[in-house]
C-alpha cells in the first residue's frame, strides 16, 4: 500500500508541477485535493479510534458499525477521487 | 491480415447510431471513461491482491483458494464493467481507434490477458495451497501482474499516441 502511495504522489505531483497554475486554479483539481484530504481525515479518524480495538474484533464476520461505516466512506471517496480526475482531463 | 478481416465490422459499428450517439459528446465519453476507471479499479485491484499472495508478499496467512472466493465478485464485476464501458468507448469512434498501433496491441495484450486468467489464472488461484509448487505460483503472479499493467499501460499510450 505504501508503495502504491508513494507512486501516486510522485507522478501525481509531476503531473501537477506540469500544469501548476492551470491545476490549481481549476474547480476538478480543487475537488480532487479536498477529497484526498478526506480520504486521509477518515482513515486518520479509524486508526486513532475503532481500530484501537481492532483486537477485539478482528476475526468477527461483521465488523463493528464504525468500522464499516469507515470502509463505506473510504470507498465512496476513493472512487469519487477517481471520477473528478477523469472529469477534470477533459476541463483543463 | 487479421485486422483487416474485422475492418468491415468496425466500420458498420462505428457507423450505427449507437456510434455517431457517443461520438459526438464529449461528456459522455468522458462518463465511459469515469466507468472504464472504475472497472479496471476493480479487476487490478483484485489482481494485485491475488498476486502479491501467490508472490507470498501479501496476506501469507491467508489461503490462497478462499481469497480468491471472497474476492471473485469484485472482480467479475470489474472485469465486466472495463469490457462493457471499453466496448462502448470503441464504438463511440471505431475507425479511428481500430488503425491505432496502440490500441491493436492493447487488445492485443487483453487477449492473451484473458486467456491466462481463465486458464492458468484461474487453475491456480483455486488450487488449494500446496497443490503447485511454490515457484509456479510466483510464476503466475509475475505473469498476471506484467499482462495486466500491459494492458493498462498500452490503454494510456492509446490517448497520447
């Protein structure tokens, strides 16, 4: 994961560096990064409560609610992420 | 040779209403695209997992049989939804995308792609742990993975070249 991570950033940011000023003054851009910022609160948000107690529920079939709601949110931002991205090639 | 048997078909798809409906916005190819992103999400996403376990560099404790059960919805899903929304994707311009050597070899790619993945893939990733040697499921990961990136990769190189 971290890998993945680290790739994204680095080409991520080239690609931005490329492009700067028209980047950031787009809306899509603006969009993507404050739901990256999301995306990194929320999982912030899990490690620092619920999964504090990831012994306790670690092997059970259904994780606790806020577990799942964590794993919800995290798809629903990441494929968000995904779809402003592309939207905003065809703005640039 | 090959090519040219199917340029007949090409011309009459892109040449449907269904073709000339997608081909003349581009909001909705840009929609098919958000899709196309979300499918191949999805099946490399699942890939890399099954992958990196029959690389042992993931989920060591995890059979590799039952992974590949919990994961297979994801992962038909994905697959039908790159090949649904690339399908419509190339009807939207056909001709133009049919002479491209980045397309022939990104389907190209796909083919063999697919072909793996429903045979020596799919055998491997059902076995039960122990049942092929360790090197031959490495092997399989190594060969997923650089047929399934081939396949990405050349699809990006298609909209710059």
């Amino acid at each position: 994961m971290f890998a993945g991570f680290a790739i994204m950033f680095l080409s991520g940011g080239l690609l931005f560096w490329s492009h700067a000023l028209k980047c950031y003054q787009s809306n899509y851009f603006r969009a993507k990064v404050a739901l990256l910022l999301l995306a990194g609160l929320n999982i912030l948000v899990y490690h620092l409560t619920i999964d504090r107690r990831s012994e306790e529920w670690g092997k059970a079939a259904t994780p606790p609610l806020p577990a799942r709601i964590s794993g919800f949110v995290s798809l629903v931002l990441w494929f968000s992420i995904i779809a402003v991205g592309r939207i905003f090639a065809y703005h640039l | 040779v090959f090519w040219q048997v199917l340029q007949p078909f090409v011309n009459w798809l892109g040449a449907t209403s269904l073709g000339t409906w997608l081909g003349e916005s581009t909001d909705r190819v840009a929609w098919l695209f958000v899709f196309h992103l979300f499918g191949l999400t999805l099946l490399l996403g699942t890939t890399i997992v099954m992958s990196l376990r029959l690389l042992s560099l993931a989920l060591r404790s995890y059979p590799i049989a039952q992974l590949t059960r919990d994961l297979a919805p994801w992962r038909t899903a994905g697959l039908l939804l790159s090949l649904t929304s690339g399908g419509l994707i190339f009807t939207g311009g056909a001709a133009g995308y049919y002479e491209g050597q980045w397309f022939r070899l990104k389907m190209t790619i796909l083919a063999v792609a697919l072909i793996f993945n429903f045979t020596f893939f799919r055998m491997v990733t059902r076995a039960d742990d122990g049942r092929f040697s360790p090197l031959f499921n490495k092997l399989t990961g190594c060969v997923a993975l650089l047929l399934w990136f081939g396949v990405g990769a050349a699809g990006r190189a298609i909209a710059y070249f």
